[in-house]
C-alpha cells in the first residue's frame, strides 16, 4: 500500500510481493526446483498457464519465474480489507466466476495489460484448487494469449499439495518442483483457435505434472 503512492505501475509491488514470497518459503522449510526457466526471454510478455494443486502455488510461482507478471484472482478477495486493496494497486485482474460477460472483460484487461505495458500474466485454467489430478482447462488463457499476440507458456507444479494440502492451514518442509515448458506462439492464430490452443496447453501441462485429467461430473 505504501509503494502504491509512489509507484502506479505495479512493478515495485511485485518486487515486495517477490521479496515476501521468498520468506514464506524459507520459513516454511520449502525448497523450489526450476525446470526450463532458461525458455523464458525477461524482455518478453507471456500468459503463464499453470495447474492449480495448492495456496502455496502462488508464491513459488513468484519465487521461481523472473518476471513482471499479474495473476487473475476471485473476485472476493478484492474485498477483503488489505489483500484486496493490494491485490487493486499491485494490478492484478478479478475474475467473476459465472457471469461471461465479466469474465470476458476480465480476458480483455489481461490482453490490453499485455499490450500496453508489456506486463505477463498468469492464469490458473482449472478455475480453482484440485484434490488429484487436473481439471479441464477453462479457454481463458488462450484467448489471453491470442488476443494480447505473446506466446502462451505450460507451467506445472508439482508436490506443491505435499507443503500445503487443501483444507490445510499448516505448512509442511518439503521440495516443490516448477517446470516451465516451451513457449507456444500464438502468431497466425485467431480466437476461432483457442479451443485448439487450450488443448496444447492442457497436453503439455499434464506432460510435465505427470497429471492426469479428471472427471468434474
């Protein structure tokens, strides 16, 4: 909240959000492996898609990756007094879980972040936590990425359900491991792409976890 005044951006919040995320995983005795960080051009923008296993999947994902990203969040959590007013400075996007049309308009604000700052962003496709396996990706990210005109990059977590299970509020010593796959350019493709876009996504995520898709039903 602090930085905020000085800085409307949310560069300088997202470096205090790197520096927060390193101490959670310090003192919760949690190691982080990454795999393929060396695929990621920092002068680049991308829409980062990753399964979701777990609340630790967030601040390893910020630990690990080096670069200026936005994640979507639900929309309660802009609510919230602190978090959400951190979640509104810093810039991250609200997701609105059964209304398309903000959804849409979600999608829109993270391809013009894209586009305007050349900001990443980050989207769990799954539309929330998993017990086991994956669920089937939500197109959102796809659109993102074909939208915004950057290349769409595969993240999978793994053993982050291990640190911090659902349903679970203590932390547990462990090694986590965030494999980065290649980079899927989206130039050339429309939005009618998208469902083809998403299934690559999905593949190469399942691939790297060592998922398998679930059933929702």
């Amino acid at each position: 909240m602090v930085v905020s005044i000085f800085d409307r951006t949310g560069n300088t919040q997202h470096r205090v959000m790197l520096f927060w995320a390193r101490i959670v995983l310090r003192l919760g005795g949690i190691q982080c492996a990454v795999y393929g960080a060396e695929k990621i051009d920092s002068n680049r923008a991308y829409v980062l898609v990753s399964n979701h296993a777990s609340y630790m999947d967030t601040p390893v994902i910020i630990a690990a990756i080096p670069l200026q990203f936005r994640f979507f969040a639900k929309k309660g959590l802009f609510s919230i007094p602190f978090i959400g007013w951190h979640l509104r400075h810093a810039g991250h996007l609200e997701v609105a879980r059964g209304d398309a049309r903000a959804s849409l308009k979600s999608m829109a604000e993270g391809a013009k972040l894209i586009r305007e700052r050349g900001t990443s962003v980050l989207i769990f496709p799954e539309g929330g936590r998993t017990e086991a396996g994956l669920r089937p990706f939500k197109e959102g990210g796809a659109y993102i990425a074909i939208k915004a005109g950057v290349p769409a990059v595969p993240v999978a977590l793994v053993n982050t359900r291990k640190v911090l299970p659902m349903h679970s509020l203590m932390l547990r010593p462990g090694k986590v491991e965030i494999h980065l796959g290649d980079p899927i350019e989206t130039a050339g493709m429309t939005i009618h792409d998208r469902g083809r876009l998403n299934e690559m996504l999905q593949e190469r995520v399942a691939e790297l976890s060592g998922e398998s898709l679930v059933s929702t039903t």
